[in-house]
C-alpha cells in the first residue's frame, strides 16, 4: 500500500497510458474476438500436427513431445477468462508453444506448415510493438531454416508475412487512433461513460474471480455553472481541464479516468479498499485546494466512493457511489462521503 499513497514526484512520473494512448486491449469485445481466434487456431493446428504423425507412418519424438506440450498449454489457457488480467499473458504463452510445434514440424520436413505461423505472427503486430514482433519472426524463420534439411526458405512465405505485416501495421496504428478518440473527452482527455461501462463490468468480473478489490470514485466540480456565469465558458473548460490534470498527477497509471457529463467524473482505483479511495480523495482535494492559490476562479469538488466488495453489480456499485456524492453535495459540497 505504500506505493499507492505515494505523492506526484515520490515514485517517478505518472503517465496516464489509457487516455493518452488507448489500447484495443481495453475492450471487452477485442480481447474476447483475440482469445477465441488463438484458441480456434491452435485447436487446428495441433490436431493438424497429430494427423502429419498419424500420415507419415514415422515415430518422431520431437514431433510427439511438442504436440503433448501444446495440448496441455491449450487446456490451461483455454481456463482464462479474456476479463482476466492474466488473459493476455496466457495467449502469448500458447502462441509461443505453438510457433515452436510449427518450427519442430517444418524441421521434420513438413515445411508447408510454415504457413501457420502467419495468423499468429498477425495476432503479435496486434497486441505488441512491430519492432519486437518483426525481429522475434525473423529469429525464428532464421532458426527453423537452419536446422531443416536442404535449408528450404521460401521466398513467397516471407513475402507474404512481410507484407501483410506492414498492412496490419498501420491498420493497429488506426485503429487505436479511432479508440482513442471514441473512448476519450476531447476537452480533458479522460475517458468518457460509454467506456466507464465496460470498465465496470470488467472490474466487477475481476472480483468476483480473484477477489481483487477495487474503488469507484464519483466527482462532480462544485460551482462550474457560477464560474461559466461569471467569466465565461472558456474560464469553466480551464477549471475542468485544471482538475482532470490535478486527479491524473495523484492516481497512478493503472487506474482509470472518466469524464461522464458536464461538471461530472469517475475514477476508477485498482487495488484499494473505500478507506483507501477516501484518502486519494481527500489528497485531490488538498491539491485543488494547493492549485487555487494561483488566482484561478475558486471552485471545490464533492466525492462519493463506494468499493466493489460493497455491491452487488456494477450498476449498484455506480448506484451507491453516486448516493454518497448526493450526500456530498447536500452538505454544501467540498467534502468527500463514502457510501454507507
């Protein structure tokens, strides 16, 4: 716990990756569609493995000992839930466990089966850096073409995979250019409620499974239609963009950031109790407070903070979190409540 209640400057920056950069991997619908494709093609792959054996008449160890392998890595992996935050790791382990089946066929001179590595070395410019996953491809062919008898690198296979490579490339780059700008508030670059959703959801789902807590945050900005009244709406966007700064340097990059309406936000803390949540809240109102002395129009925010543990589903979590922000606001505000 005392990393979380660390200040801005006490642990290094605190980059706020989800806004500023958002991920496909953040969507429920991506990470199902990702886990059911490596696991459909690796259920075809080692099965196609199994009848090369059973065809060639020949006993191969090798071949056996990695076909084994894939099947047990598939049946464990086949076990995590895509909302799993293991989810990802367990696919990369399954790929890798399939590539090195593919290698250990071609190796046996089954070199048509080079072709499978393609959907996954694809899944790969996905889900990482084109970079780690264009030279890793490369290790491999280099490796398996080595050990092969004759040394039979295929001119068209490498074709194939460097362009459809550089296709995959730069849809990833716009796609997540599209994600980001539909999951995201142009003005404060928090996220918006459409994502806060499905991150409760996830969230909800994590727990129920790992017992893994988490906090729901409900703020809402004191006094922003008196601060529009009185200097203008472009002095209320800068008092809503100053709080989204102040609450992303306190949080750590692991927790999310909504913007859910006009003067309303969310937060989202992975990892902490309602006790915790109340001091984070509190922090951000000691910074705001901090932040003001600069002779910017003077407002306050009210917090209502519920944890997941106390709910029975994300809209009830939302729904307590939010009763606990009305009793905020009905005390005059200024103050953070945690839901009874």
């Amino acid at each position: 716990m005392q990393k979380f209640f660390a200040k801005k400057g006490e642990d290094g920056p605190n980059p706020y990756y989800v806004a500023s950069q958002a991920s496909p991997l953040h969507s429920v619908e991506f990470r199902d569609l990702t886990r059911l494709s490596v696991l459909y093609l690796s259920i075809l792959i080692t099965a196609g493995g199994f009848l090369n054996i059973v065809n060639r008449k020949e006993p191969h160890f090798e071949m056996w000992a990695s076909l084994i392998i894939a099947t047990v890595t598939l049946c464990f992996v086949w076990r995590i839930r895509s909302t799993s935050r293991h989810m990802v790791t367990g696919l990369h382990l399954l790929m890798a466990v399939m590539v090195v089946n593919i290698s250990v066929q071609v190796i046996h001179g089954i070199h048509y089966q080079l072709m499978c590595a393609l959907p996954f070395y694809l899944i790969w410019i996905g889900l990482l850096p084109t970079v780690i996953v264009a030279l890793g491809a490369a290790a491999v062919t280099l490796l398996t073409v080595a050990l092969s008898e004759g040394n039979p690198l295929i001119p068209e296979n490498v074709m194939l995979a460097l362009s459809s490579g550089i296709v995959v490339h730069f849809a990833k780059v716009q796609v997540r250019r599209q994600m980001q700008l539909a999951a995201s508030d142009p003005l404060t670059g928090a996220l918006n409620r459409r994502y806060l959703t499905t991150q409760l959801e996830a969230t909800r789902a994590e727990f129920v499974r790992t017992d893994r807590s988490a906090s729901l945050v409900l703020m809402d900005v004191d006094g922003l239609k008196a601060i529009n009244d009185s200097f203008g709406h472009r002095a209320g966007d800068g008092v809503l963009e100053s709080f989204a700064k102040i609450t992303r340097d306190r949080v750590r990059g692991s927790d999310f950031l909504f913007r859910i309406g006009g003067d309303e936000f969310a937060l989202i803390l992975v990892d902490a109790n309602s006790h915790a949540a109340l001091t984070v809240a509190n922090d951000i109102r000691q910074l705001l407070r901090e932040h003001l002395l600069n002779g910017e129009p003077q407002f306050s925010v009210s917090f209502g903070v519920c944890c997941v543990d106390e709910s029975t589903s994300p809209d009830d979590w939302f729904e307590r979190a939010d009763e606990a922000l009305y009793e905020a606001k009905q005390g005059g505000g200024d103050v953070a409540r945690m839901a009874s």
